[in-house]
C-alpha cells in the first residue's frame, strides 16, 4: 500500500463545550442512580403481586439494599461532584465516611490514609473521584489505597489500585489529560475530565500511570 492508499489519520475530537460536559455528567449521574432505584421498584412489585407472596422476605431485602446504596451514592456524589457552593474545607472523616460507603457498593477494599485533619473543596474533590476511579479500576477485588499529606499550604495526593485485572480505560487517560471522549464511553471520560478541569482551576496537576496489576494517581492541589 502506498502512503496515497494510507487513510488520513483522524484529528483528536476537541474537548466539549460547557452544556455538553454538564449533560454528560448529568447522564453519568443518572446511570448510577437508576440501577438501585430500579431494583426498589422490581421490590415494590413484588410486594404487590398476589403471587409472589413467598418472596416478601427477598423483596424486602432487595428494597433495603438498594435503598442504602442510593442514599450512599446520593451522598457521595452531592460532595463528589457538587462538593457544596458555601463549603470551602470539609472534615476528611467525614470524607472517609463517603467513601467508605461507596466501597461497601464495589468489589476492592478501601485503604484510607488522609493526613490532614481538614482539606479544601479542590482536594476533596480530588480525593473523592480518584477514589472512586481506583474502585472502578479493580473490576476483581483488591485494595485502593487512598494517601494523601499536606505540602506546604497544599497537599500532595497519591491513589493506588492494587489487584488482578487492575486497568484503566482509554477515555479515562484522555479524560485526565484534558482531551475529548474519543470513541469511549463517554460516562467513564467525563468523571476524569472534570477532574482535569477542577484540578487545573486550582492551580494543581493530576497524572496516571498503569503498571501491571497496579493504577496509580498522582496529584498536587495548591493550596
């Protein structure tokens, strides 16, 4: 084949305007929420059908657990991506404590280990997300381990996902960088691209690197 047979090579979508971003986490938002509250519903059902008396115990259950795992998620995303317009610090406990209930929902295990008692609405931000894109990483199980230590007035955040089949999807790379959703789904780019953008509004950086068995974040929030 000659260099005039070759196809032409695809210029790299640009990143999407403001609306596109807001619609595409408000899509991802609703992808996470509709599975629990879904299966509220399937448990409702159950407990109205006249035939399936025999399984109230097992609706009820289903009902419960899919309540919490609404409310965790509801909790962990109003602080996540929302992080409340009037709070400029939040508690790292209760940081933990989101977090800790997200990954009750996931297959790895949390390894917290936040040094500052107190962090910014960029650093929370950040330690949330990276969390729970370390989470995502580990589709088998394994351990995210969650570091974070002051530098100076800032703090310096590293985030490792640690097990078999650790990966990271190719839109969450580009997501990180700053570059369009690709041909990805767009669901897993726009978390790591409202990363990005939070990040570098602060003043700070944020990288990855994929090892075998192993993700790792890296980020610097000025402070």
């Amino acid at each position: 084949m000659t260099d005039l047979d070759a196809p032409a090579p695809t210029e790299p979508k640009a990143p999407p305007n403001t609306a596109e971003v807001a619609a595409y986490l408000a899509a991802r938002m609703c992808h996470d929420f509709i599975s629990p509250a879904s299966a509220i519903v399937s448990g409702l059902d159950l407990l109205e059908d006249p035939s399936a008396q025999d399984m109230k115990e097992e609706a009820m259950g289903l009902i419960q657990g899919s309540a919490r795992k609404l409310a965790d998620l509801l909790s962990f995303t109003r602080v996540a991506f929302g992080a409340s317009a009037s709070a400029e610090t939040f508690d790292a406990r209760e940081l933990h404590k989101l977090s800790a209930a997200l990954f009750t929902h996931m297959r790895a295990e949390l390894d917290w280990q936040v040094e500052p008692p107190a962090v910014s609405k960029a650093a929370a931000r950040t330690l949330l997300n990276l969390a729970q894109m370390a989470g995502a990483a580990l589709p088998t199980g394994g351990v995210a381990r969650i570091r974070a230590v002051a530098k100076g007035a800032g703090m310096a955040i590293a985030v490792e996902a640690t097990g078999p089949k650790a990966r990271l999807r190719p839109e969450v790379l580009r997501g990180l960088s700053g570059e369009g959703p690709g041909e990805g789904l767009h669901g897993y780019w726009v978390q790591a691209y409202y990363v990005h953008l939070f990040v570098g509004d602060a003043g700070g950086r944020i990288m990855a690197d994929v090892t075998e068995e192993k993700v790792t974040f890296v980020a610097t929030i000025p402070g």
